[in-house]
RNA sequence: GGUCCCAUCGUCUAGUGGUUAGGACACCGGCCUCUCACGUCGGGAACGCGGGUUCGACUCCCGCUGGGAUCACCA
C-alpha cells in the first residue's frame, strides 16, 4: 500500500518550529517511501484563522521545500469545507446506534466537572444521556430550530484500545477510562477530533505523524475510526519541542515561527538540517543534503524525548551552508536584506560578489551580511568614538596623509595587491609595523577596529572612496590635536 | 488528582551486556594573524537514585525520584 502522511496546520498564526517539525517528518516519510504528501488546512477556529497566516505558512512550506502533492489551493482540503461530510457520518452513527443525544447543559457538565475535581474524582462525563430513548429519526442538533443538544459518541465501555506507535511504541489504553465524547456541538458544528478522523479516513491517510500532544486523544480516534467502519491508520507521535527552559515551546522564547528565520536571514537548508536532527538522527552525522534527510529517514531513529530548541546550533548550521555558498548566489540573496535597510549598491553585480567575498566567513545569515557591508554602501559612516580614541591620534596623521596620497597615485589596476606595495612602502618611511597602520586606517575606513583584510577591503572600496575617508579621518585626527 | 509518556555532557545526540562512554553546538586554551572571523590543534563536561538479573550493566526487569503531555460544546 503506498504510504500517505499528510500535515495538517491551522492557519492561525505563524507556522511554529515544532509544528512544521511535525510537518517534515511527515513530509520525509512520504518522500523515503515515495509516497504521497497531504497538506490539510484545519480551519475549522474561523474566529482565528486568516487568509494572511494560511498565505505565510504556505509559503514557509514552499520555501522549506516541503512539497505537497494534494493540497491548497484544492477548496477539498480546507476542513471547513466539509462539514457537511462531517454531519451527515454523525448523522449515521446516530442511526446505526453509535452516537446519541445529550441533553445536559454546557453549565450543567461545567458544575459536575468542578465538583468531581473538588472530591478528586475522574472530571469524565457520566455518560447520563448514554441510554435515554431518542426518536429513530432524530434530526442533527440546530440551535435556530430550537435542537440545542450536542451528539456523544458511544464509546466502548470495557475491554483496551491498543495504540502501536512507531515512535514511542506500544501503548495500551483502558476503554474504561475513556468517556462518550461530543462529535457535534449544539450548533450543529462538528468537533475537530471527530472532524479530523473523518478526514483522514476519506483521504486515505496510512500514517498519522503529529506532536505527541496528541497521544491521550488517539485511541478515541482509534474507536471512531472503527466506529465509522474505517481500519485505523499507523501512527508516529513526535515529541515536543521544548524552549530552554524546559518549557514547551513558545512566542515568549524568542523567535519560533518559520517566518522570523526566513526573514532573519536563514537558509531553508539549515533550517531543515537543523529541524530534522532536534528528534531525529544518524550516527554521528550533523549535515545532511535533503536527499540524504528522504535516503536516510526512519522513524526508528527518532527518539522518544522532548528535545531543547538550540537557536545557536541553527545558527552554527546556516553558517555551514553560508559558507559553502557560492560568492554569485549569495550576492543575489543578500540584495534583499540590503534594500530593506534602503541602503544604495554603489556597484555592478561584480563588484557586489567582491564585496561579499570579504564578508563570506565573517557573517552568519543573509542579515548579518548586510548589516557588515554597511561601510562598503554607505558613505555617511559613522566613526566608532572609542576607536577613533584609540587609534586616530595626531601622530598617526603624517602616515595616514602619505598613504592616502600614495594611495591616490596608484595607476593601473586598483587591486589589493597594488594596495598593499603601497603600504609597504609607507610602513618603511616612518618604520612602523603593520598593525600600527592597519588598525588607524580600518577605523578610518569602515568606522570600527574590525573588518575583513585591510588590502581588500581598500580594493573593494576603490582608490576614491579609500581616499577620501583617509583624508576626513587626517581632519579627525588634527580636530582632536 | 486520573490516564499516558520520557530520563547519556549545559544543549542535540551515538550507544542496543564487555567502549579510555563517541560525535556536534556552546564554552575555555594554543597556533595562524593587520583587527575580527575562518581554519587548525588541544581541554573541561554526561549515563538521576535504589534494588534485582548476569561472570559482567549506560544497555534487561522492578521501584523511587524528577520532568512532561492530556483530561472542553479549543484545535
């Protein structure tokens, strides 16, 4: 049988770390196994859900790379489409004997759920509609046609309902300790547990891959699978995914949507690296090609505890793939990041790819790389009061003055070779060593004591500009005499 | 409280009865060096506790402790 393993968000917000974690695994599985991947839209919260967070998480989705072969923008897929689907199966159970009417009260249930806390009982409903008499023709509940009772379902009162997990194994659970759940509201609305059944009954789903926050609800699920004549599919519950402090994980931990690293200036690659091996993992291996994360993937090797979320090894990863980045690309992907700042690009498209060639390792994301060209694109820069303290005293005013004025005279091509002859030459005419030039000069040029190589960083800057910061810099230095 | 789950360095993890308990991130130190990085070499750092089983337990069993999930007319 082909394996089908669907990932079913609620677009109420923006798509959570953990939840496309879930997401992935589901996503590999299918893919190692060539099977099909489902993307189900759980908007049944129409109070929260929005057609601005459903557009986010698709395209977070695409941007992962997680591909989806049944889908948006099929109407078939977004759950509340079919809640027709969802009453006319209640209204089935109810015919078959499966499910009946309850007539309590939400406040009623509300008093008997307090009182069973207060004397430390079960808070489980106590089944008093279970076997009242209802006319066989009994019509769905509708609020507007005065039908204000909700439907139970009529859960199996002894024996166990076995859950074969793939991650956490074997788990046994005691029918008697499950209640009737309500499968359709007194406003006629079906309850997602029973909705999300039906839905992934119809679509033919083999595995259910989800938070294991969803492992007391499973054997109810189970049931109704059963219940609806339908044979349960297998089921991998993935642990949660927990912020640093132990805590599952969530907005107060910092960033946790997909959306804060794509816009932060994260690769999808590291990301999915990253993502795959918090819960998952191969021998000692750490970076993995997406072909190698479908190759390899297994939920055996998944383990069964809740792991930390390490922004600072997602970090370590998105420099890996920074790294091995060729110049052109990240010169393309960096443009964006650049232009959000409204910064100007005083060059071609080869002169951008030198600039980010000094830049290559000294940054870790996209964002961080632009924000080091700052000196390279602007022209206003601001010189670092501390430094300039440092290393822009009157004394160092002659050198700086004979090296930009050797600078100036460099005919030819302006290449950091050329530049650094004329260094050499500076550094013998008032007997300094490297460091003692170097350092004036890269406050002079970009502001700061830190930045990649002097010579390329000059070349990169041109014989002009270079000039000119040295020359405002000489005027610092003589302000400060 | 009921039900269920989990437990190796700070973190992610390898390990499936015999290992100096391995790797990675982070951290610390050396080297490289015009600064910062990169790179490279090295270092500290873990099997929660108690019982069994066994010639031998990180590995198997039980208990304890600790942590977590969930108990809605939410999804």
């Amino acid at each position: 049988m082909k394996v089908r393993s669907r990932f079913a968000p609620s677009p109420t917000g923006s798509l959570h770390i953990g939840n496309v974690r879930s997401g992935l695994f589901a996503w590999l599985f299918a893919r190692h196994h060539g099977g099909v991947f489902i993307l189900r839209i759980d908007d049944t919260d129409r109070e929260r859900s929005s057609k601005e967070s459903l557009e986010e998480q698709l395209d977070d989705l695409r941007w992962l790379g997680m591909d989806w072969d049944e889908g948006p923008p099929d109407p078939a897929y977004f759950q509340t489409n079919r809640v027709e689907r969802h009453r006319a199966a209640a209204l089935t159970l109810l015919r078959e004997g499966k499910a009946y009417p309850c007539y309590c009260s939400a406040e009623e249930l509300d008093a008997k759920r307090k009182q069973a806390e207060r004397e430390h009982r079960r808070p489980v409903y106590d089944r008093k509609c279970r076997n009242l008499d209802f006319p066989s023709d009994l019509a769905l509940p509708d609020k507007a046609a005065g039908r204000n009772y909700t439907i139970r379902f009529k859960a199996p009162l002894d024996g166990e309902t076995v859950l074969e997990d793939l991650v956490k194994g074997r788990m046994v659970f005691q029918n008697a300790d499950l209640d009737d759940w309500i499968i359709i509201r007194s406003d006629g609305s079906p309850i997602y547990n029973f909705a999300s059944v039906l839905d992934d009954a119809d679509l033919r789903i083999t595995h259910i891959v989800r938070g294991d926050d969803h492992v007391p609800n499973t054997p109810r699920q189970i049931q109704m699978f059963k219940a609806l004549g339908f044979e349960p599919p297998a089921f991998a519950h993935l642990p949660q995914v927990l912020g640093p402090d132990g805590s599952p994980l969530s907005k107060r931990h910092g960033a946790t949507s997909v959306v804060a690293y794509r816009e932060g200036g994260y690769f999808p690659e590291a990301m999915l690296n990253y993502l795959a091996r918090l819960g998952w993992s191969h021998g000692d291996q750490e970076i993995f090609s997406k072909d190698e994360l479908i190759q390899f993937f297994d939920f055996a090797d998944c383990g069964k505890s809740a792991g930390v979320f390490n922004p600072e090894k997602l970090l370590w990863l998105n420099f890996h793939y920074l790294k091995e980045r060729p110049v052109a690309q990240l010169a393309r992907e960096v443009t964006p990041f650049i232009e959000k700042r409204g910064w100007p690009i005083p060059g071609d498209d080869a002169w951008l790819e030198k600039m980010v060639a000094t830049l290559h390792e000294r940054a870790k994301t996209l964002d961080e790389l632009a924000e080091f060209a700052s000196f390279y694109l602007k022209d206003d820069i601001t010189i670092d009061a501390k430094a300039a303290a440092k290393f822009l005293k009157p004394e160092i005013a002659a050198p700086l003055r004979t090296l930009a004025a050797e600078i100036d005279s460099i005919e030819g091509e302006f290449s950091a070779a050329a530049v650094q002859q004329v260094f050499e030459r500076v550094l013998a005419k008032f007997n300094f060593k490297l460091g003692q030039l170097a350092q004036p000069v890269r406050v002079a040029i970009t502001g700061g004591t830190v930045s990649p190589g002097i010579y390329e960083v000059i070349e990169v800057l041109g014989k002009h500009r270079t000039v000119e910061r040295l020359n405002s810099a000489v005027k610092l230095t003589e302000q400060r005499a």
